[in-house]
C-alpha cells in the first residue's frame, strides 16, 4: 500500500508537470511567430545603403522619373542583396508620412500609387552611410498587404519641394517557437533543468514535512488504539497536528472515554447482578440441604420459599436475556 509521503510527493510533482507545461504552453502562444525585434533588420538595410551610390543614384532620379537606367541598376541590386528597393516622392510637406511610389524593385507597388509610411525616430544606425549636403537617413516601416516591411531610406531635401528618396526594404522577420529555442537552448537548458532539480527537492521536503505534521498524530491514535484493544482503557491520544487530525484524535478519545464509562458500567452490572444472584441462591441452597439433612422444622414452608427464590431468580434470568437482546438490537 502507498504511503501517504509517497501520494504527496506524487501530486506534488504532478503539480510541477502541470505548471511548467503551463508555462511552455504560454510561452507557445505567446512568441509562435511573433516579430523579431527591427534593430536588427535596421542594422543590415542601413548597411546595404553603405553599398550604394546614392548621389549618382538620386541624380539619376532627378533626371529621368521613369528610371529606366537606375532601374535597372537598383533591381540587379535588390535581387542580389534579397531586399526591395523603392523610389517615392515627398510631395505634401505637411504630411511627410504620406508619400508617393516612383519605383518599385517588386513590381507590387504601381507608379504614383499613394503610401503610408511609419517612421522610426528611436533607431540610430552604428555605421550611417555618407551622405551628401541636403540628404537625411529616415527608418521606420510601412504596411502591404497586411505584412509589415521594414525599411532604411535616403531623403534628398529639394529647394523647390518634392524631395524625393530612396528606400531599402526588407519584410520584418518573425521568430517561431523552435527559432527560440534554437537560439536560446543552450541558454535555457541548464536553468530549466536547475528549476525542475530545485522544483523536485522542494516537492520531497514539502512532502516530508507535511507528512509529518500528520503522520505523526494518526500513528499516536493508532498506538492508542492498539492498547484499547489490548484492554487498556485508560489510553487517550495526545490532540495535535491539523484540524482534522486534531478532530481525528478527539473523536478517538470521546469513544476511549465511551467505551471507558461502558466497561465500568458492566463491571458494575456485574457486581450488581452476581449480588442479587448470590442472595436467592444461598436460600436455595439453604433450605433445601436443609430438607435433604431433615432438620427443617416445616418442610412445606421451607419448600415454598425455594420456590420463590427460584421464581426471583427465572425473574431476573429473563430480564438480563431482554437486556441482551436491547443491547444487541434485536
């Protein structure tokens, strides 16, 4: 039979399996695919504009919007380095997130087709590119088709307004649950391990240490109840442990004090009832050795008084056989 150390400590550890599997079904939902962080996306676009001539690029776009030469140039570029490069328009100052597609290296995006555009102003590149007088270097993202791209862009301020601008762009990564702990296994192995360890002593001393807070209390009602068995009434189990070990062991001793009080009552009975046998049949006996020896002065009375006795006591045989049968409940 399993003890009740071993059933905690079973739950116990069944709790832990629970919890962590919790956890990894949390962190599950939580970081299944979900975007990667832009820093490093930023890094790399703000790198690839390093390898750009984006002077001669941009005098490239002031001279011929249809961009048949730097198209040709910028799509080589964009499918070499696996990135998406766009040529828009600033053409509402007041609204600089709005802007206008020139170019675009996917195809996706139709000539002066309206975009919005979600600058980063927290980013700052370790490495800019050189840029030249009237130009600026602008992150941020924007949205196609419910996917988000993020993109690194050159802004060439014109006197006359219109600035135009170049931009590198690159959908934004997204991190499954296996990417994670591919890249952080080695980093979230030990610490797991070491939290299931700690997990498993903490469960075994939480499961000793209730176990004896309990077990403790019942082997003192059990060793009482072996010495009530063994006739001694007197036993009482000390109260201590949980309420209801505690309730357990009242409980134990209201029955001792019971059985205590029902033993005493049966000894007295007893004594009682061997007091009221002894009495009639002392007559009994009297009277009729006395008629047997022939010295009974009246034998006739002598007779009738063993017939009394012995009615007494057939009187009293019935009453205990009644106080038998109450006491058995029949």
């Amino acid at each position: 039979m399993q003890s009740l150390r071993f059933r905690l400590l079973i739950s116990y550890l069944l709790l832990l399996v629970v919890t962590i599997g919790a956890i990894g079904v949390a962190i599950f939902f939580t970081t299944g695919a979900r975007p990667m962080p832009p820093q490093q996306t930023y890094d790399r676009l703000a790198a690839l504009m390093r390898g750009l001539n984006l002077t001669n690029l941009i005098i490239e776009f002031r001279r011929n919007r249809e961009v048949v030469t730097g198209g040709e140039l910028l799509a080589s570029f964009a499918e070499t380095r696996d990135v998406r490069v766009i040529g828009i328009t600033l053409s509402n100052m007041e609204d600089p997130n709005h802007v206008i597609v020139v170019y675009d290296s996917a195809g996706t995006l139709e000539r002066d087709q309206p975009l919005t555009l979600h600058r980063d102003e927290n980013y700052r590149a370790p490495t800019p590119p050189v840029l030249q007088d009237r130009q600026r270097l602008i992150y941020g993202s924007f949205l196609e088709d419910g996917q988000e791209w993020l993109f690194a862009a050159v802004v060439e301020n014109r006197p006359r307004g219109g600035n135009i601008a170049l931009m590198v762009a690159s959908e934004r990564p997204t991190e499954s649950l296996q990417q994670l702990l591919l890249d952080l296994g080695a980093d979230l192995s030990f610490p797991v391990i070491q939290g299931v360890g700690i997990g498993v002593v903490i469960a075994t001393l939480l499961a000793i240490a209730i176990t004896r807070t309990i077990d403790k209390p019942l082997r003192n009602v059990s060793q009482a109840a072996a010495a009530i068995a063994q006739g001694d009434f007197d036993q009482q189990a000390p109260i201590s442990g949980p309420k209801e070990v505690r309730n357990v062991a009242e409980a134990f001793n209201h029955m001792s004090a019971e059985v205590r009080a029902a033993q005493q009552a049966q000894r007295d009975f007893m004594a009682n009832v061997s007091h009221d046998l002894k009495t009639p049949l002392t007559s009994i006996q009297g009277y009729s050795q006395a008629i047997i020896d022939g010295t009974a002065k009246n034998p006739a009375r002598a007779a009738e008084i063993i017939y009394d006795e012995a009615s007494r006591l057939t009187r009293m045989v019935i009453q205990l056989t009644d106080l038998a049968r109450m006491q058995a409940g029949q």
